[in-house]
C-alpha cells in the first residue's frame, strides 16, 4: 500500500513500450484497458487513504525531499488522479471499436503506446510534487498528443498537431523558464520547499519574472483565452478517443497546475493581494466564455462546436479560481470534475456517431435522433449537463460559481455566467435539433443504432452527469474540502 | 394511504401513464383509456390530500438532497392543493375533449401528443407541491421543456417560429433573471424554504429585497407580465386541446402560482410592502391589464384574442400578489380557479368551431351560432364569467380584488380593474353576439355542432363557472388559508 502513488505512474508508464511491441490487433487495446483499469483502482484507493489518513508524501528512490523527487498526495490532486483515472477507464474500452475503425491497423500498437503515454504524463503531474518533474510530465503527455492528434484522419490533422506543437511547445518553454528561474532564487525545485523559500525572495524582480513565466506557460496549457486557438483544431481533427479523453483530463490537469503554481508555490497573498491577477484572469476569462461560446454558435462541426465550448467552460474554471476564495476554488475544482463528466460523454457521443456516420458535421447528425435514439440521448443528456440544468452536474458547479461570485458582491459576474448559459442553450439546441426535428437524410438511410461496446461507456458517463447532479457527497463536497487544503486549512 | 406517499404520487402516476401512453400507442382506444384511467387516479390521489391540509396540516416529504439546504421536496399547503384541484380535474376534461378534437382533426403524432401532455401534468403538480423554491423551480423548467413539443406539433415552419419564441422567451426569463434571484436569494439567506412570513431577515436592505423581488416577477416569465408576455400568443400554434388547458390553465396559472407562492412564502407580505417593492410593478402590472385587452381588441384571429385576454387576466392574479394583502392574495387565488374555468371553455369553443366549421378569424364567425347553439352558448357562459358578471365565478375572485384595491386605497388601480370589465365586454361578448345575431349570407346547411366529446367537455366546464358561483364556499375556505 505504501507504493500506491509509485505505482499509479509506473503500471502505466510500464504499460506504454509493452502496448508498442505487442502485435496490431485486440492486444494493446486489452493491454491499455487492463491498465487504465487497475489505474482507477489504484486512484480510488489513493483517495479513500487521503481521506482516511490526510496528506501522503513518498520518496521516490528512498530519496528524502526536498533533495530527492517526492510524491505527494492530498485531497486535492488525489481528485484530480481519480478524474483523469476515471476517464481513462471508461474512455479506454470505448477505443477498441473506435480506433480500429479510425486508425490504420499498422499504427494501433504505437496508438496504445502515445494514449497509455498521455495517461501516464497526466497522472504524473497530478502526484509530483517537484515542479521540474511536473515539466517533465507536461512534456510527456504534450508530446505524445501531438503525435496522437497526428493520427488523425482527417489530413488537417498534421497542421492541427503542428499548431498544437508551436504553441504547446511555446507554452512548455515558459513554464521551464519560470521553474528555472524560481530554483535559481531558492535552490529547490521541491513545491513544499519553494513555497517555503519564496516569501523571503518574494519582492525581487525575478520572482515576478518567474511568476509571469509559470502563469503564461500554464495559461498555454490550459487554453486560456486569448492562448486558445490551438485548441478547436486540435480537438477537431483528432482521432474521436483521443479528443474525448484530452478534452475531459488534459486541460483539467493544466487547471490543476495553475492552482497548485498560484496557490501552493506563491500562496493565496502573493498571487492575489500582491500581484493583481484576479482582475487580468476575470477578465481574460468572461472576455473568452463570451467570445468563445458565440464562436460555439457558429460552428458546422459538432466536434469543433464542443472544442469551443471547452474553451469558454475552462473560462468558468478560472473564474472560480480567480477570487481566490474557498467558494470560488471549490466551484473551480466542483468544475473541472462534471466538466470532465459532460465533455466525456459528448465527445464519445461524437465518438459513436463518427463511427456509423463517418462524420460528426451538424449537417450529418440530422435526424439520427431516430436512428441512434441511445447515442443521441446520452448526447441530449450531456448537452443538458453543459448548459448547466438543474439534477445535472453542470448545475451543481455552475451554482457554486454564481454564489461565489455573489458572495465577492458581483452580481454582474453571475449575470454573465446565466447569460452565456444561454448562449450554451443554443449551440446544444443547434445539434439536439438536426438530430430530432430534421429528417432523416436519404443517403443516411441504413446507419443503425451504434454497438453495445460503444453505447456503455458512453451511458456510464452520461448517467454519471445524472448521478453526480444528486448526489454532490463525491464531487462538491471532496471539492470543497480540497479547496479547503489548497488553501491552507485543514481538510 | 398517507398524505407523504400521496404527494410523490401525484408526480409519479401521470409520468406512469405517459409511459403507459407511449407503449399502447398502435392501439389508439387502448391509448386514450390509458390517458382518462391515469386522469382519474391522479384526481383520486390528489383528492386524498384534501381532508389534512383543511384540517391545517401540512405534509410534507424529502425526496433527494442535493447540496446543502436545496432538497428536492414535496409539501402539500392550501394555495398548491388549489392549483392542483383545478389542473388535475381539467385536465380528465381536456383529455376527453382533445380525443374528440385529434380524431376529428385527424392529427398526426398523436402518441407524442398524449405522452407529452401527461409528462406536462406532472411538471404541474410538481410546481404544485413544490416545497421549496429550488424544487419549484426545477419542475418549472421541466414543464417549459414538456410543452415545447406539444406547441411544436404541427411540425410546420410557423409552429417552430412559435415554439422558438416561446422556448426562448420562457427560458430566457428563468435562467437570466428567476435562477439569478434564487442564487442571490440562497446567497443572502442560505435557504429557499417557502416559510409563513418569508425567509428574509429585517437586516436585508430594502433595494435588495425590491431587486430580488422584481427579478422574481419578470424571471417567473410563465405569468406573462409585460413585456415578456410574447411567448403566450406565439404558443397559439398548438393544437387547441394545449392552448385550453396549459395556456389557460397548466402553464399560465404556474405563473402566477409561483408569483403568489414567492410573495407569500418566500418574501412575506409584510416585507414586500415595508420595502415597497411592490410599488412600481402594480402599475406595470396594471398596464399590463389594460394594454393586453386593447391588443386583444384589434385581434381577428380568435385564438389570438383568446391569448391576449389572458395576458390581461394573468394580470389580475399578478396584481392581487402584487398588493400584497391578505385580500390581494384571497382575491388572486381564487381568480386561479375562476378564471381557469371561464378560459378553458373559451378555448374549448375556439377549438369546436376550428373542427366543426374551420373558422378560425372572428370575422368570419357570423351567423355560426345558430349551426353550433351548443357550442355558442358554451361560449357566452365563460367570456361572461370572465368579464365578471353574475351569475358566474369570475364575479368572486374580481369582487376581492376590487375589494382590496379599495382596502389598499389605490382608486387608480381600482379604475383599471373595472375599465378593463368594461373591454373584456367589447372583446369577449362581441364574438357570440356575432354568432347569434349577424348573418353571414352564406349558406350554412353543410355545417353542424362539433364532435360529441367536445361538446361534453365545454358542458361540463361551463357548468363549473355557475357551480363556483353558487357554492364558492370550499374555493373561498382554501383561499383564506393561504391568505391567512
């Protein structure tokens, strides 16, 4: 039990060269699934002991910290592991069918390779507690999505992952040098360490520097607005596994980096009271939600439909972060888990659709209502969850934004939030026609219901956005109590 | 069976039966047996109901918690139990006349219809019994989505501009401004409880509590108060079995239901007046009385018509909410009941003649009465009702409403309300006397009254606005519960 965080990154990492040398075929799919499997066990049970016994610290090697690589586990990123783990484990099964039909069959063991490589990265991130091997894994799942997108086949894909590379590079570089940087300060690279050590360097023009650095970088990342033209395409073009799985955990675990740069390694005071970057963050981000959903608006792709409303959801998720308040922090982190519920369940959705239609175009979603009545429910229902109706979870973090906005006084913020929740009810209302009220096209005659294989996961995340918009004990309460750790308190 | 199963009852029978509905749709008689059966068990049901809240209690049951102080909960109190002894009971009418109305239409879909228009019944003793305003307002949004495919049942492109402005207007108004409020609210209090007296402390300042309360009125879009009012002539595209019982009766009256409910139970009488909150609204709900009728007098289209003395008669019940006294609210609530009655007959009729004779303009309406007497003096009983006159219910619920605008001593709003009688007069009673006493010069040999079942069903609504009137004394005890 004590090697738990290890193994949350070794099984996959493991996992990946093995997924390469196997075989074309069922295998490194069976492979990838055993592994995301046996990583959601491994994240439940890391965060069942967080509970039960508070923060974990392991040395890597027997290394102690702050010299060695430490792992460290709270409430915080052990929620965020179990997203992405979670994820993982419903969106793996789903690619056997799908990536077969969307992948040459030359390149599906280096396809389980890159993605088991992005889910290593990703639950990297989350565990590290070094800010370099933070990069480092940033850079281990960046690279391997640019390959994955490359994938795709659609030929756009190539410019896609190439304008994902520029900028992602771009944005890797700047969170290098800020660590960079703020070791040449403090001389650690430890979280816990650095944000012991900055305080006493805090007002020098390099900690600043290193700050900016650190934020923009991960602002990058994160796709936030105006850094977010990367990522439509990206989401596009990509293979309908990948974009599901990226589009549910890549950015998520970005937003978590951004929280543990601000609030851990600066501290609430420093990021907030002594740099003033809740009016640039709520600014940029109500800017992007407007922006970026009215883009949604005019969208012919669904994919690139939901590629804009991920920008503007991730809008939400910085806003909440940028009151630096606990209201505000556990909207955020409320957030980033049923964002990754309903973002799941739509692209996989897409995903089912791609796969009997051949297309996720809005032209060809039409009537399909009655054609692939279950594809197209889940996909009302993650529609639902987006715009944020009540017994979804969308609500439940949409609730919790507008009540942290009310309670720093700006209703204003709240009226923006209602407002583009409207705009969300019309992109969604866009697809949910042409797949109902439109007929059902000639050539589209024989497309029948998609498989079971892709129909479950797809009803496990769909179903989850019903569960989790009723029962908030396992998504808004651990948020709430994560935004308390965050913060400084006790969980 | 106790009051705390009956309440989750009357949500889950008509859900049931929509399921019922949607299966037995290849066998049509088989189907509208399913739709009168699952009618008669929710009037049963609700009925049980109505011994413990005369008695003064107040059941209630906890059916999900969701986040901290917003469960999902049922309770049964005099002014819901009211709203749902007047939906549940038309709603069995309805069904008979919309049987009679989609065969001799020969309308298509008519799974979808039924299916959908019990799903909307449910939503409405949701709303009903609602017992705080998070689950009210949950069952609000269920019941906008409910009707939109029953305003959009034509399948034309003129029912899906209609279905768009009403889903727009409806959802707009809730999310922009109703769930604001709400948020704000839960903000301010930390609950959402309906309580006696209200939930607002005496430290919350008063422009807040008239800036809540005015984004309450207008989020609460379904009680059309201008200038959110345009979703109720556009819903006008459905067929007429919808627009007698949902936008006369169902969606309409959860308008002004929930208005009633927020003033009553949520901010407390005396909190809106202290804060005079209510001051500026009663004159827009004033206009609102009087600008609809002057609409409603330049409109041929009969349904039309139908629509915009609505929006003036919604006004009345908002007005009475709006005064903010125990008369106000006795006189608002029982106009919920009045009113229902004297519109769906109007709508009934509307919808006989569109059947019988494919009228649909007033203008073309002369001479018709003498082919369809029935239906004519259906027709005659309810606008007469409505414009207040006795020996029909509409005379009780205007009597206090009058009544507590002279209480309140505000003589101007006394004005509009007798005023606007006076054009209920020139715009409802214009329409039979046409019927009756024009003649067309057309020949009228080919036409006869409508189909049985519609005829029954305006029967017996029309016999239930002289019954209100004779034996208002159930209605009014009700009422006085609410107003205290």
């Amino acid at each position: 039990m004590e090697q738990l965080p290890a193994l949350l990154i070794v099984v996959p990492l493991l996992g990946a060269p093995l997924a390469a040398m196997l075989p074309s075929g069922r295998l490194p799919w069976l492979l990838a699934t055993a592994v995301s499997w046996v990583g959601l066990a491994l994240a439940v049970l890391l965060l069942a002991r967080v509970l039960d016994t508070g923060t974990i610290s392991y040395a890597v090697g027997g290394w102690l910290p702050p010299w060695g690589i430490e792992l460290r586990i709270d409430l915080l990123n052990a929620f965020i592991a179990l997203i992405v783990a979670g994820i993982g484990a419903v969106v793996t099964p789903f690619a056997g069918p799908s990536a077969t039909a969307e992948i040459p069959s030359r390149n599906i063991s280096l396809f389980y390779c890159l993605f088991l490589l992005i889910y290593t990265g990703l639950l990297g991130i989350t565990v590290t507690d070094d800010i370099f091997n933070m990069f480092v894994f940033l850079e281990i799942s960046s690279l391997a999505s640019y390959a994955l997108i490359a994938l795709g086949r659609d030929r756009r894909a190539l410019t896609a992952a190439y304008q994902y590379l520029i900028m992602g590079t771009i944005g890797a570089t700047f969170f290098l040098i800020g660590v960079g940087l703020a070791y040449s300060l403090t001389g650690t690279l430890n979280i816990i360490d650095l944000a012991a050590r900055l305080p006493a360097v805090a007002d020098t023009r390099t900690a600043h520097t290193a700050f900016a650095f650190l934020v923009a970088g991960v602002g990058l990342k994160l796709a936030l607005f105006p850094v977010h033209l990367w990522l439509p395409n990206a989401y596009t073009y990509a293979p309908s596994v990948v974009s599901a799985f990226i589009a549910a955990t890549a950015t998520k675990v970005a937003v978590y980096v951004l929280l543990r740069v601000l609030f851990t390694v600066f501290g609430t005071e420093y990021s907030f009271d002594y740099i003033p970057l809740t009016p640039i963050l709520i600014v940029l981000s109500v800017v992007g939600i407007f922006a970026t959903s009215l883009s949604a608006l005019t969208q012919i792709d669904a994919k690139r439909l939901l590629a804009y409303s991920s920008v503007a959801q991730i809008g939400y998720m910085v806003v909440g972060l940028a009151f630096g308040t606990a209201a505000g922090l556990t909207a955020a982190i409320t957030h980033i888990f049923n964002h990754a519920l309903m973002k799941g369940a739509l692209f996989l959705a897409l995903g089912a659709v791609a796969y009997r239609v051949g297309s996720t175009r809005i032209r060809d979603i039409e009537g399909l209502g009655r054609a692939m009545p279950w594809t197209m429910s889940a996909f009302a229902l993650g529609g639902l969850s987006l715009i944020g109706v009540p017994l979804t979870a969308g609500f439940i973090s949409k609730w919790y934004l507008i009540l942290a906005a009310l309670e720093q006084g700006w209703w204003w913020l709240a009226v923006v939030v209602l407002a583009t929740s409207l705009i969300a009810v019309m992109y969604v209302w866009k697809i949910v026609e042409a797949a109902w009220f439109r007929a059902l096209p000639a050539h589209h005659a024989n497309v029948t219901e998609a498989p079971l294989s892709l129909l479950v996961p797809v009803w496990v995340l769909a179903a989850a956005n019903i569960w989790f918009g009723i029962d908030t004990r396992w998504s808004a309460a651990i948020a709430a109590q994560a935004a308390n750790v965050l913060l400084g308190g006790a969980p | 069976m106790t009051p705390e199963t009956a309440l989750p009852l009357t949500i889950v029978i008509p859900l049931v039966g929509a399921l019922l509905v949607a299966l037995t749709g290849r066998a049509p008689n088989l189907r509208e047996t399913m739709t009168l059966v699952t009618g008669v068990a929710l009037l049963i049901i609700v009925s049980t109901l109505v011994p413990p809240v005369l008695s003064g209690a107040v059941p209630e049951i906890v059916l999900v918690s969701t986040l901290p102080g917003l469960p999902i909960a049922l309770s049964a109190e005099p002014l819901g139990l009211l709203f749902a002894l007047v939906a549940a009971p038309l709603w069995i009418v309805t069904s008979i006349y919309a049987i009679g109305y989609m065969r001799g239409h020969q309308e298509h879909n008519q799974t979808r219809f039924f299916a959908a228009f019990a799903v909307a019944i449910a939503s409405t003793m949701g709303v009903a019994f609602a017992d705080n305003m998070f689950t009210l307002f949950l069952f609000y949004e269920a019941l906008t989505v409910s009707t939109y495919p029953l305003v959009t049942h034509a399948g034309t492109d003129k029912a899906r501009r209609g279905g768009r402005v009403y889903f727009g207007i409806l959802i707009s108004t809730s999310i922009l401004f109703q769930l604001l409020a709400l948020a704000w609210t839960y903000s301010v209090t930390g609950t959402l409880d309906f309580a006696a007296g209200g939930i607002f402390a005496e430290s919350v300042p008063d422009w807040l509590i008239g800036v809540l309360y005015a984004l309450f009125v207008f989020g609460i879009g379904k009680a059309a108060l201008m200038p959110f009012h345009r979703w109720l002539p556009a819903a006008m595209v459905a067929p007429t079995p919808v627009s007698a019982l949902l936008h006369a009766v169902a969606v309409v009256k959860a308008g002004v239901f929930t208005v009633l409910k927020v003033t009553i139970y949520l901010f407390g009488l005396d909190t809106v007046t202290n804060a005079g909150a209510n001051d500026w609204l009663l004159y827009v709900a004033a206009a609102t009385i009087l600008l609809a009728s002057f609409v409603a007098m330049t409109k041929d289209n009969l349904k039309a018509r139908l629509a915009y003395s609505t929006v003036s008669q919604l006004g009345y019940i908002v007005l009475g909410a709006l005064l903010a006294t125990e008369l106000g609210v006795l006189g608002g609530s029982m106009h919920i009941a009045t009113h229902a009655f004297g519109k769906i007959t109007l709508f009934f009729a509307a919808g006989a003649i569109m059947v019988a004779a494919h009228k649909t303009e007033v203008s073309q309406l002369d001479g018709l009465g003498r082919a369809m007497p029935i239906t004519f003096a259906a027709f005659t009983i309810g606008a007469l009702s409505i414009v207040g006159l006795p020996p029909f219910a509409g005379l009780w619920s205007k009597w206090y409403l009058a009544l507590a605008t002279i209480e309140a001593d505000r003589l101007l709003l006394l004005g509009v309300l007798l005023l606007s009688s006076l054009l209920n007069v020139a715009y409802l009673l214009a329409i039979p006397v046409r019927g009756f006493f024009l003649n067309s010069g057309e020949d009228q040999a080919e036409l006869q009254e409508a189909p049985r079942a519609c005829l029954l069903a305006m029967g017996v609504t029309a016999a239930g606005c002289v019954i209100l009137f004779f034996y208002p004394d159930f209605l009014y005890r009700l009422a006085m519960m609410v107003a205290g």
